[in-house]
C-alpha cells in the first residue's frame, strides 16, 4: 500500500496544481518518495493554499524547480517496484486525483487503482467499534487529520504541511487503527491510546 500525500496551490485538480509530493511504501516504510515542484503554465494559486503547505508563490513558480510532469512521472516510476499500489491517506481521493490529472497533462498512462483505503474512513469505523460518537460538526464529520492524529494518541501535524510529514502521519495512523501497532520511529514516544 502506498500511503501518499500531495501539496498542492488550491484543491481544485482541473485547475491547481502539485506543489510537491510525499509516499511511503507502508509494507517497507524506509521505500519514502519526496519531491517538489513548480506549477504548470496556467494554474491557478487559491489563496489560503501557500500559507498550509508552507511555500512562498516565488518557490511554486521557480523555473529552475522541475516541473509537475516530471515529479509525477518520478512518483509513478518510484511506485512500480511496490507490490500492493492501492494508495492510502487522509481523504486520499483528493491526493489521487490531484496525481491523475498530473499524469493526463503529462500524456502518461495512470494505472493505479480509483480504490483507496481513506484514514478517515478507518478512524470513523474504529470509533463506531469501540462505542465512540465520532465528532461532527456543521452537520458532517469532524474527523480531520488532526483529531484523527488525536484519536491514535500522536500530537497535531506540524505547520506548515509537509507532504512527506503528512504521508508519516496518515501512516501512523493506518498502522495504529488497523493493526493496532507503532510503525514509524518519530512517532515510537506516542502510545495507543486504547492499549
């Protein structure tokens, strides 16, 4: 499983774009991939985006950064040798079609798969088991990476967002909801809370 998490300038895929991207192989966690990037000719910069993920519209605009293609294409080729390619995150519908779309504007062949196993699906269902209410809020769910990384006993994200620090996070969490274990070393302080 390929737990990945992308930085983008806005959340619109049509007409935003990658800022960088952060993956783990979650069955070998030391198989990372990191990568950033510059934006395409044409997308659009969403105000609020930069001040989340930390980059400056000077950075995400550098000629001298690859481009968009080019870490996708690095990603994809990064993935080939990972036995399981399902990918996993936070909302990670989000991520994968952020990546899709990168692939289509690069003409490269997208193959990995539409299911994906969702951190917060995981989180939602773990709570329903142990007779918990999960959060909601505004009449839909409250469970966002940060009360989720509450949940599985590990502090809140750091700010701003890496994708690389976001893709730890998500599989942390995977590990602590499903197999109720530790995973990665930075988080080794932290106990399961319902242990």
């Amino acid at each position: 499983m390929i737990v990945v998490d992308v930085e983008g300038s806005g959340t619109e895929y049509h007409k935003h774009s990658i800022v960088s991207i952060g993956a783990l192989d979650i069955d070998n966690p030391a198989n990372q991939f990191y990568d950033e990037c510059r934006i395409w000719d044409g997308a659009h910069i969403m105000d609020g985006a930069l001040a989340v993920n930390g980059f400056t519209e000077a950075e995400i605009t550098d000629p001298s950064k690859k481009t968009e293609g080019e870490i996708v294409r690095a990603f994809l080729a990064w993935s080939e040798e990972i036995e399981d390619r399902t990918l996993a995150g936070q909302n990670v519908s989000f991520d994968r079609d952020f990546l899709k779309a990168a692939a289509e504007r690069e003409h490269l062949d997208w193959d990995l798969a539409y299911r994906t196993i969702d951190v917060h699906t995981l989180a939602w269902m773990h709570m329903i088991k142990r007779g918990l209410t999960p959060p909601v809020a505004k009449r839909r769910s409250a469970l966002d990476l940060d009360a989720v990384l509450n949940y599985v006993g590990i502090p809140a994200e750091p700010t701003p967002h890496n994708a690389l620090t976001g893709a730890f996070s998500h599989a942390e969490c995977i590990a602590r909801l499903l197999y109720d274990k530790k995973m990665l070393p930075e988080f080794e302080a932290f106990e399961i809370p319902w242990k």
